[in-house]
C-alpha cells in the first residue's frame, strides 16, 4: 500500500511516510513557522493556522480518497499525492508529495523541518517516492523544481537521481516569475547520485 512507506535514512533513522491525519494541524503550523520553509516552499507566507487547517484538511485527502477508490490518476492534472514524513522518536517532521501533470508525468517537492535537516531524512524519503511513483503509479517521468539559491533542495534532487535541465521560469504562487532550477527523472533511469550536474 503506498499510503504507509518505509524508508531509513544514512544515519540508520527509520522513516514512515503516511498521509497527514487532523490531529497534525498544529504540528504543520508550527514547522511551516520555519523562514527557510516560508522563503523556498509555495505555502504562504506569512503562514497561518487556518492555512495549517486548510492544507491538513481539505488539500491532502482528496488524492487519498481516490487512492482508496481506486480511481486515483496520473493522466490528468489531479490532485496531489501528500505524505507526512514522520520519525517514531519526534513524530511529524515534514511534508512530500507528487502531484500529476498528465502525460504520466508527476512533480515531486517537500520539506522538511531545520531540526531534522542534513540527517539523510529528505534524502531516503525522496528516493522512496520517487520508487512509488515509477513501480506503482506508472509514470513516465518525475520532476522537480525549486528557486535559484535552493542548494539543499537541489543536493537532493542531484543524489537521488534526476538529470539538471536548466533555468526555468514559473507561475507559482509566492514565487511567480522567479528563476527556478529543472530536473527529471525517467522510468528506467538509476535512482542513484548524478556526477553530471553543473555548479549552481
């Protein structure tokens, strides 16, 4: 079932990736107070509890209960596939999600809490999803983008495996128009380390 995925990190860290429950709102608000989660995530910013309530409650279900259905679809623009990211020792300690575009393509994007960063966690549960998404959802091609500046997002796009593509612009949210790296990954590509990426 891909609703509860394992993983370990580096360090031997356990890892659980499982969708957001109500009881995680105040946990989302109070890691998505992070400046650094604020500056290269799409959330709001400043962020609020009712953004907390809003994405825990209405915008992570709809994909689960299509998942459940077994109607869940990556050949349209549908909703996005959200897991927490959750250690035994600390709970809820981020967020990642693939969201379809069509064409059996996904965008992957997450974050994760400063407590927990430059552990392996984002890295191990990056790599896990990125497996999902080809072995059990079927899509052609994953892809990931992220501000210019976003080094540690970008150190792990490069380590799980997707090729740089370039500068691109986009149209989302609180970073509408901003320059943004480019990177993907295809079935049958090696989630492993890429030695071929440029220095950003």
């Amino acid at each position: 079932m891909i609703d509860q995925l394992n993983a370990t990190a580096h360090d031997g860290t356990r890892i659980l990736l499982s969708p957001f429950l109500p009881g995680d709102v105040g946990r989302v608000f109070e890691l998505c107070q992070d400046a650094d989660i604020q500056r290269w995530t799409t959330i709001p910013s400043p962020y609020s509890m009712s953004n907390a309530e809003q994405y825990v409650n209405e915008y992570t279900p709809p994909a689960w209960r299509e998942v459940a259905a077994g109607t869940f679809s990556i050949d349209g623009d549908g909703p996005e596939l959200a897991w927490g990211i959750r250690l035994a020792s600390d709970g809820l300690v981020g967020a990642i999600g693939l969201k379809p575009y069509g064409d059996r393509c996904m965008e992957i994007g997450w974050w994760l809490g400063a407590s927990w960063r430059g552990r392996g966690i984002m890295h191990a549960a990056a790599e896990t999803v990125v497996g999902v998404g080809f072995a059990q959802l079927d899509a052609a091609e994953i892809r990931w983008r992220a501000a210019v500046g976003n080094y540690p997002s970008a150190f792990v796009a490069q380590r799980i495996g997707l090729a740089y593509q370039g500068v691109v612009r986009t149209d989302r949210g609180i970073h509408k128009d901003e320059p943004h790296w480019s990177a993907a990954i295809r079935t049958g590509d090696p989630i492993a380390p890429r030695d071929d990426w440029p220095k950003l």
